[in-house]
C-alpha cells in the first residue's frame, strides 16, 4: 500500500510541476528578411535563444556582449543553430557608460538598420558597483540600457516600424523606487527588483515618447528560466539552484518565447506594446503603471547618465 502512495503522489507531483512549466510558443511565423536585431547580453541565456529564433527568421542579428571570447563563441553557435551567417558581436559594457556610448558610435556607423532592439542583459541581485559608481542592479539593468535606447532612438525611428523589447521579470512587484535612493544597494534581490521595476516605468514612458513615431515598447517577463545567473553566486547557492530549476523553471528556449513575440508578432504590435507573460498581454500591478513615476524616472535618468 504504502509503494501505491509513493507512486500515485510522484506521479501527481510529476504532472502538477509539468502543467506549472508548461508555456505558450511563439506561433506567429513572420520573417525578418532585411531587417537588423540588436540583443544586449545575447551569448548566453535567454539573449542567445532570442538571437536563436530571429536569426532563423532571415534577421541580422548583432549581439552585444562584454566579453569577446565568449561572444565568438555564442556566435558561432547561433549560426550554426539557426543556419544563418547574418549574425555578428559587438563589445558592449553596460556597467560602463562610456562603454555604451562608444558601442552607440560604433553601432551607428556599422549597421544601417535597426529595427529591432532587445534590452536582454542583466545582473541578478549582487551588491556591486559600476564604473560610474552606480548600483550594479541599477547601473547595467536600467541605466545602461536607458543611455543605449536613448542614443539608438533616431536609428529606430528612421527604420519604423521598429520595437523596443525590455526584459523585465514579475518580481518588480515586490519593491517601490525611491527617488531619494535610486542607488539602493542594500539587500541583493531587492536591488534587483527595484531595476526591473525601473524597466517597467522605462519601457511604459519610452511607448508615450514614440507614440505615432513608429516605435512600439514592450516590457516582458519571460518567465523563470534554467540559465546562468547562479554563477554570480556560492557553490551551495548554486547546487541548491539547480535543484530548484530543474523542478520548476524553464528551458531558455522558452524563456526566450516571449521576447520573440513581441519581437515580430503583428497581434502584439496591433495592442501598441505593453507588458507581456507567456506569449500574452499582461496586467500590472497599478504602482507599476503610474505615468507620473515613470516620467520622474525618466528624467532623473537622463540627468544621471548626463543626456540633460
Ligand atoms: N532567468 C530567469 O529566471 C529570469 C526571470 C525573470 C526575468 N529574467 C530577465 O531575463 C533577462 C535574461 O536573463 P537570463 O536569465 O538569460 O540571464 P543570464 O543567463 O545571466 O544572462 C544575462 C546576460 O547579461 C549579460 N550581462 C551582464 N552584465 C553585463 C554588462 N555589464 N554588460 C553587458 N552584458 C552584461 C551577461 O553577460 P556575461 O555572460 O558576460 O555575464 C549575460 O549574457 C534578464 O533581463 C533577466 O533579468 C530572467
């Protein structure tokens, strides 16, 4: 009797963690033949599926990643993946804001086109500092990308209709910013989820500054992912980790789904960017929609990076 229980409770376990990792596909087809994609943080993770599934789609993917060895070698996989010599690397620091503007330079000068732009990268919750002297979370998560869409901003309007996807995640709901201290960097997951929610606020102002100027914003979840971002932590952490992943998170593949969605799905494009969970618009929580924090965000950024 007592075997029965055991097998009946694995089996339900098995199914019930089944249906919890279960996730939708991006189902739209479209290609992106001529058109160009830039992917922050694409050699590993949820950015190298995202470069995965768009350079199969015709694009031209650029991945824009801080450390060269690996980037080559996240490049030669994703050709080799997806069948595709459109993809190339690009140094990018975005712990470093001279970093990000030299990669804007360069950027501009080399590629023609942008149609695409992918704010992948990120530090999980560690307590650091960037070179500019801002909270690791705060300076690579939000300031970082917030200097690179700004400066990439002309390209993407002369190439419209283009998309902004920034990756978000849904822990932005457990902390509130606080302008007093946007440098926050006391508790690690906290630190981390103020900058995802700083996305949230950045990618919901950046879809009013380009409304009807041919540029849609999108801040996605794209779920909790089976990639590398234990590795900023201990050897417990990290083995405990992989339990956990292994349970309930998700192949980056499936991560990736989402970004690719809105990405390229004309349905997404049609609702005028958003939030987005699994392939879906989603709601937020209302703090988090507030466009009067956001704008506060916004120009606090620009005075931090020194674009006013
Ligand atoms: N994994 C999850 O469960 C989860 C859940 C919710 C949201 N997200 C979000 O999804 C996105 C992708 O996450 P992931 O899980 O794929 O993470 P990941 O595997 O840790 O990849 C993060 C990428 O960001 C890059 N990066 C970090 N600091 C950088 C810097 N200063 N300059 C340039 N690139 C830098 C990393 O490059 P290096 O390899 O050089 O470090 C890496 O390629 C992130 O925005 C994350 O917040 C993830």
């Amino acid at each position: 009797m007592y075997v029965l229980y055991t097998i009946v409770a694995s089996l339900v376990a098995f199914f019930v963690l089944k249906w919890m990792k279960k996730r939708r596909y991006c189902t739209d087809l479209k290609r992106l033949d001529g058109k160009t994609v830039l992917i922050t943080g694409g050699c590993s993770g949820v950015g190298k599926e995202t470069a995965v599934a768009l350079a199969m789609r015709g694009a031209r993917v650029v991945i824009a990643c801080r450390d060269p060895d690996k980037a080559e070698k996240a490049v030669r996989e994703i050709k080799f993946r997806s069948r595709s010599l459109l993809v190339v690397h690009m140094e990018l620091d975005l712990a470093n804001l001279r970093s990000v503007r030299d990669f804007c330079e360069t950027f501009l000068r080399q590629e023609k086109r942008l149609d695409v732009l992918v704010n992948n990268a990120a530090m999980p919750g560690v307590l650091d500092w960037t070179e500019d002297g801002f909270s690791m979370c705060f300076g690579v998560n939000h300031l970082g990308h917030f200097l690179l869409t700004d400066l990439l901003l002309g390209r993407l309007k002369e190439c419209a209709p283009s998309r902004v996807v920034t990756l978000t995640c849904s822990s932005y709901k457990y902390q509130k910013l606080d302008f007093q201290d946007l440098n926050y960097n006391l508790l690690p997951f906290f630190t981390y989820c103020r900058s995802k929610l700083a996305n949230v606020y950045f990618s919901h102002q950046l879809g009013r500054l380009t409304q009807g100027k041919g540029v849609t914003s999108y801040a996605v979840h794209p779920g909790f992912v089976q990639s590398g971002w234990t590795c900023h932590y201990s050897v417990l952490f990290r083995v405990l980790m992989r339990v956990v992943m292994w349970m309930f998170f998700v192949p980056c593949e499936a991560g990736a789904q989402t970004v690719v969605h809105c990405a390229v799905s004309d349905h997404a494009a049609k609702m005028g960017g958003g939030y987005f969970v699994d392939c879906r618009a989603a709601a937020l929580r209302p703090f988090a929609r507030d466009a009067g924090v956001a704008k506060k965000l916004w120009e606090a950024s620009e005075r931090l990076v020194k674009l006013s």
